[in-house]
C-alpha cells in the first residue's frame, strides 16, 4: 500500500518509520512544512495529490502533565483540528483505510481499571489532560461516525498506554514522566546528588509501553486490518508504580542515591491501565521488558539527545 503517516517526525512517527524498511509498503511522512495538518485545504490539496491508500494519523500536540496544564487551548484546539482536518478530507477524497491513534487517557478518570474501549464518554476526564482527551475523543468518535455512514470505509482508532522509547523528548518541562526521570536520574548521578524527589507519593500506577513495540503492532494491524475491532487498546496489560519506574531507571543509570516525595505537586490519576482483553484475541503481544526498554532508551539518551 501507500500509506501516508502524520506526525512522522515525532516519537511514534519515527519509530514506525524505524521499523518500515522491514514491510513492503510506500511509505508517505511528509514534515509539518510540507503538509501543514492545521491548514484544512493544505490536507485536502496534499491527499488528491499523492492519492494513499491508506492513513496513519500519529500527530499531535503531545506532552506530560506540566504542559498539559500550562496549555489546555493548545492541546485542545490543535489536536482537534488536527484530527477534523485529516479525518474529513480523507473522507471525501476517498481513501478507503484510517488508523486513527488516540491515547487512553480519554478514559474517564473515575472509571474502574483495567480499562475496557467500551468507556469512552461514560464519565468526566481528569483534568489535567482534558483538552487533549477531548481532542481524542472527537476524531475516535468521527472514525466510528464515518463507518456507520460509510460501509466502504475502514477508518479505526487504537488506544496505546503511555509510550517512551527511542526519538522521545527528554526535555523536562515538556517529555512525559520516563524520559524526564532519565534524565533527572542521570543528571543526578553527574552532580553526585544524594536525593531526588518524586512528585506524590509515588503510588500511582501507570502503564508505559516501549514505543518500538506499538511500530511493530501498527503492521501487524496493517496485515489484519480487516479484522481488527473499531477501537482497540494497545498496552502491556500491566502496569507499575512511579516509584518502581524511579527504582528501574536508577538500576539502569547506576545511581545509588535516595528518593524523597513531595506531596505538594499534582499526580493526576492513581491508576490507568488498559484491558489487553480484545488486543490477546487480536493476536498480538508485546516484545519489550520495562528493565529492556529502559536500557535502549537510556542509550539513545546518552548517545543522541545528549550529543546534540
């Protein structure tokens, strides 16, 4: 096929861009420059040009809880243009197949884990990431719309967990919470630190996936798109506390010192985990360890981010 990815310069992007050369498709990853996502008549012109047959939408305005709060009408309005822009004219020039990626946390924030794809919309969003669940939400519900409309179209969303992984952000005020502690953590070590503090009490639990496997699950749905649910989860199916991701990376970074915890700061949710219930009947598992993913990320860290 001819498949066009948005968002091919960020981290999903790049890792499915990563991991292509091994399938036998055309691969369009246009930069922001050349397809101008916010720009509704840029996206049209740009797909009754190159003609795809298919869609991997992976942009978005994207970070961790301190940008999320800093720039509610950014995640919200970008997001959702973004989707609306993409979905629509896809829609109308006629492109037959959409994987639509979305993010569990358009789960409702009270909802009971492990969280099953039937929740959306049964109950409030945490409000620290609400503008861009909403975003979410949105284009999940237009793939949804656009099918019962449309028999001929294929348009589905998959909702990973948390990603990290190699090409993430380690900038600390807008990476989400893995690559930002690998970088406190080394950073640490450097300056002989003998404590970092944890946000909370660190008894959340979160559910972070090694980005390279998700790539791996976009193809492998590519190969059984038929047959894939209209939205499906994408995860581990199990999850961990803040402080074992803390307790992990300083194993993977060799530091010794301690960890102390400020009750202060926000935490968001206590728990997000998906329900991989759908995602084993679909045929598909995840490759990477938490220690393993850890360990590649830290190396990229090391080796890319930091001799930039």
């Amino acid at each position: 096929m001819k498949i066009l990815l948005t968002g091919a310069n960020g981290m999903v992007g790049r890792n499915i861009l990563a991991v292509a050369p091994n399938y036998d498709h055309e691969m369009l990853a246009p930069t922001s420059r050349e397809l101008n996502l916010l720009d509704a008549g840029a996206v049209r012109q740009y797909l009754e040009q190159h003609q795809p047959d298919m869609i991997i939408h992976a942009a978005g305005i994207v970070g961790g809880i301190q940008a999320n709060i800093a720039q509610p009408v950014k995640f919200l309005v970008e997001n959702m243009q973004m989707g609306l822009n993409i979905l629509t004219a896809a829609n109308e020039v006629g492109v037959a197949k959409f994987l639509n990626l979305s993010s569990s946390c358009m789960y409702p924030r009270d909802a009971i884990n492990p969280l099953s794809e039937e929740l959306i919309l049964k109950g409030e969003l945490e409000p620290t990431n609400e503008g861009y669940a909403l975003a979410k939400v949105t284009s999940t519900r237009l793939c949804e719309y656009i099918c019962s409309e449309n028999p001929d179209r294929f348009y589905k969303t998959i909702i990973p967990c948390n990603l990290y992984g190699r090409f993430d952000k380690f900038d600390p005020n807008h990476s989400h919470m893995i690559p930002a502690v690998i970088r406190k953590i080394d950073e640490a070590k450097k300056a002989q630190k003998q404590e970092i503090d944890i946000w909370g009490d660190g008894e959340a639990r979160r559910e972070f996936m090694y980005a390279e496997d998700l790539a791996d699950f976009i193809f492998y749905a590519l190969d059984n798109f038929a047959e894939m649910p209209q939205n499906l989860n994408v995860g581990l199916g199990t999850d961990y506390t803040i402080n074992e991701y803390y307790q992990t990376v300083a194993e993977v970074v060799g530091y010794a010192g301690k960890f102390t915890h400020d009750l202060s700061k926000p935490v968001g949710m206590k728990q997000k985990l998906i329900d991989d219930t759908k995602l084993k009947s679909f045929g598909w598992r995840y490759k990477t360890s938490l220690h393993d993913g850890i360990k590649k990320t830290y190396e990229f860290y090391l080796s890319e981010y930091c001799n930039e």
